[in-house]
C-alpha cells in the first residue's frame, strides 16, 4: 500500500552528535513548534511548522500532537524475544536462572506455532513501549527465527536478530551442532539478511554454551559475511567467567576467547562486559566492538554495575538495552532510569540529555545505523516515538514545576513507562494504537 504524506506537528527533539555534558544544547536540535514531514515510511523533512508547508506537501494529513514531544523511536540493543514469560523469575544468579527457567522455556521454541504468537506479542509490546529497533536473540531453532522475521517483514520492523547457536551445558532439546548451527544460521542469513528492514546477527549465545568448534564455524560465517552483526555475552556474573575460563584454560581471558576466534569487530555486540580486565577493554577499543549496558537485567539477576566511564575512557563503543527476560522492562525509559541509578552507585553522572541520545542515536551508532534511524533527519526511516510527559496525575503534578527540557526528559524517564508513549510510528504508520497492524 502506497502511503500518503503525513506532516506531524509538536515539540521535535533529535540529537546531532554525543552530548558533551549535561548543558550541552548544541548536541540536539529542538524545535518548540515542529513539524515532520513523512513520505512512503521515510522522513522527508524536519523543520519550524508553517502554514506554507501545506502548499509544499499538498493533502498531506497533520497530526497535531502538541504539546507532545516527538523524538526518533527508541532502539534496544539487547533483548531476548523467547524470554517474554521469563521475566521476573526468582533466581540466585545467572546460571540458576538460564538453568531453572530460561533453558526450559526456549525450548518450547522448537513448536512454530508458539513462536509466532510470541513474536506477534513481542512486536506489540515493543511498539507499546516506543520502541521501533532491537537486537534480538531467537533460540537453537530455525523455527524461532523464522517466526521472528516474517513477523518483523510483515509489520516493515528494521529489526536484528539471529538463531541463536549452542551445542553444549544446555539441555538436549537446545542444543545444535557445529555443523547444524552453521548450516541452518547460513541459510537464515541468505534468506533474511537485507530483506526490507531486516539485519541478520550471527549469534553463538556465549563461550559457556559454545565448544571450540562451534566458535570456529562462527568465525567461518563471519569472514563470509563481514556485514553481518555478531551477538554474544560477556562477563556477566562472577560464576559464568570462572567457567568460561576452566573451558577455555589457555586464552588469556573472556574477551580473548571471542577475540581468538575472529569475533570481535564495529557489528560486534556484547552484552553485559560488567567485570572487566584491562586487556578486554582495551581489545574491545581496538576492535570497535560495542558493550551493552543492560541495567535492568544486572540489577534483577544481581550480576553487577557497569563501569560506564571506565569504557568511556577507554574509547569504548557502548550501547544501552533492556535484556528481556533477564531484564525486568520493554521500555527504554524504565531502563535508563535504571541505569542512573547503577551509575549513581558507581558515583558516576548520567545527565537526561545523554540518556535520550544513548537510546536513540546512540544506540543507533552502536548499531552502526546512525544513517537510517535514531535521528529525525531527512532520508531516515519514519521511525518516531511521540512522548508525553503528563502521562500520569503524579506526572502532571510534578510537570507544573518543570522549567528545562532537560527536566521534562528527567521526569519521562524517572516516572514515565508505556502510560507516557502517546504514539509509535513505524516506518511511517501508527502502530501503538492499533496493535499488530
Ligand atoms: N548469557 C547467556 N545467555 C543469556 C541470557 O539469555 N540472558 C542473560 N542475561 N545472560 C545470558
Ligand atoms: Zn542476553
């Protein structure tokens, strides 16, 4: 279906760059009185709203969202699709969770008809919560991903995901083979990667679940697809590296076993990279690999605090995510409100202006898709998030004392969830307001 132009009218914020501190107003622009102006799922452009701009987009349809902010649809750089009815299960660390529960539930991954529906549920939810890209893992089956894409395809996501490949210290009915998780990774890849909005992540879940050989084959996958995203875990909980490291006796440390097989690069996501040597941030500095903070999850599970400066300054890529169903929230908002709080135990700064930027451009950066979304940009995609910041009577309230808009950004991410969502649009459509269309 051809789309018509559609011209939203509020409060626009997108960033242009890094903030460089907590007033640094030249790293956004906003605009008090804005206009967007949609084309066909792309942004065609952004600027003051003016009656003449419906001489220049003639029976263009205006939503007036004032006094709404409207900012670029919220992008999640971790998260775990299958583990929708994982969450908020009661564990005493990681591996009692991935064990109990979470190895259990992916299995019921291998039955098609179940990963539909949950995938259709996980877009609905995404969408609910303003978000419009994530990196996703699927399980060992081929089934689960393809499910998530056909769901992604039909509903124009840009989305990342990959079957994940595990053949070992998993149950049976998890576990693949080298061979097997190489051939059925290598056909997904064909078949979905670059395919509309859609990216493929070539996805060994971690050492732990992964033998030598199967790194091996994920290097193999790797040097045919340099495009394609790498997705894996390190460095979580203090349990699972003493693990990887009596499985991998002779390399030097976690990071050095992904390093050693080939897997570290600018597509490289890793979650977690919570207790970090100093040889791993360094190698992740020079790879361009990007560690994703995932504030929720590590604070549910209890796996530790993210050493956000210590990468900063080690010139380390990062991006920020919610690590369903290690993870407690789908919002981005309940996750960097989150994450100001580990970092206020780390007795570091995060300012709200750099909180908007890591969940839409930068997280866009990380994803090394700063071209395509996390801005409101002519040329990229039509993915928007439209905030308000009166969501709830608590809200409104304390909204009768903000000043900045550095404050409002504060109170939506202290206090706001998906009540603060009025509206996503993905690739150009309304999505929140009617679910799985
Ligand atoms: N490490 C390996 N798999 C997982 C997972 O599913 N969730 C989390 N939080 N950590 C992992
Ligand atoms: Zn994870």
């Amino acid at each position: 279906m051809a789309l018509g132009k559609t011209i939203l009218r509020g409060r626009v914020l997108t960033f242009l760059d890094e903030p460089n501190g907590p007033d640094d107003h030249s790293s956004y622009r906003y605009i008090e009185d804005g206009a967007v102006l949609v084309e066909g799922g792309t942004i065609v452009s952004v600027g003051e709203w003016s009656p003449a701009l419906m001489l220049a987009a003639p029976g263009a349809e205006v939503i007036d969202h004032r006094p709404h902010l409207i900012m670029p649809g919220f992008i999640d750089t971790h998260i775990h699709y299958p583990q929708m009815q994982v969450v908020g299960s009661y564990a005493k660390d990681l591996l009692e969770w991935l064990n109990t529960y979470t190895f259990i539930e992916e299995q019921r991954f291998a039955d098609a008809g179940h990963a539909a529906r949950i995938a259709s549920a996980f877009f609905d939810e995404l969408v609910r919560y303003g978000t419009t890209t994530a990196a996703a893992y699927c399980t060992v089956h081929p089934a689960s991903a393809e499910a998530f894409f056909a769901e992604a395809e039909r509903r124009d996501m840009r989305m990342i995901a990959g079957k994940v490949m595990m053949d070992r210290n998993a149950p049976e009915g998890l576990l693949d083979t080298p061979q097997t998780g190489y051939d059925e990774t290598l056909a997904l890849l064909r078949k979905w990667d670059g395919k509309g909005r859609l990216h493929y992540a070539i996805t060994p879940r971690f050492a732990l679940t992964s033998s030598p050989e199967q790194l091996e084959m994920s290097q193999d996958l790797a040097r045919q697809f340099p495009d394609a995203y790498i997705q894996t875990h390190v460095n979580e909980s203090v349990g699972e590296i003493a693990f990887a490291r009596e499985l991998y006796p002779n390399l030097p440390d976690y990071v050095g076993i992904y390093e050693h097989y080939g897997l570290l690069g600018p597509k490289t996501l890793l979650g977690h990279c919570i207790h970090m040597q100093d040889r791993e941030i360094e190698m992740l500095y020079e790879t361009g690999s990007v560690a994703v903070f995932c504030p929720t999850s590590n604070l549910f599970i209890g796996s530790g605090l993210f050493d956000r400066a210590r990468m900063q300054k080690g010139n380390v890529r990062i991006g920020v995510a919610t690590d369903i169903g290690g993870g407690t929230s789908y919002s981005m908002l309940r996750t960097l409100d989150e994450g100001y709080k580990v970092l206020q135990l780390k007795g570091q700064r995060l300012s709200p202006i750099e909180s908007f930027f890591m969940m839409t451009l930068g997280n866009a950066r990380a994803l090394s898709l700063e071209h395509t979304i996390g801005v409101l940009a002519p040329q990229a995609d039509a993915d928007i998030v439209v905030l308000d910041a009166r969501a709830t009577p608590s809200m409104a309230l304390k909204m009768e004392q903000v000043e900045t808009l550095s404050e409002e950004l504060f109170l939506l991410q202290t206090c706001g969830d998906d009540r603060a969502v009025v509206e996503t649009y993905v690739a150009g459509r309304p999505a929140k307001a009617r679910p799985g269309t």
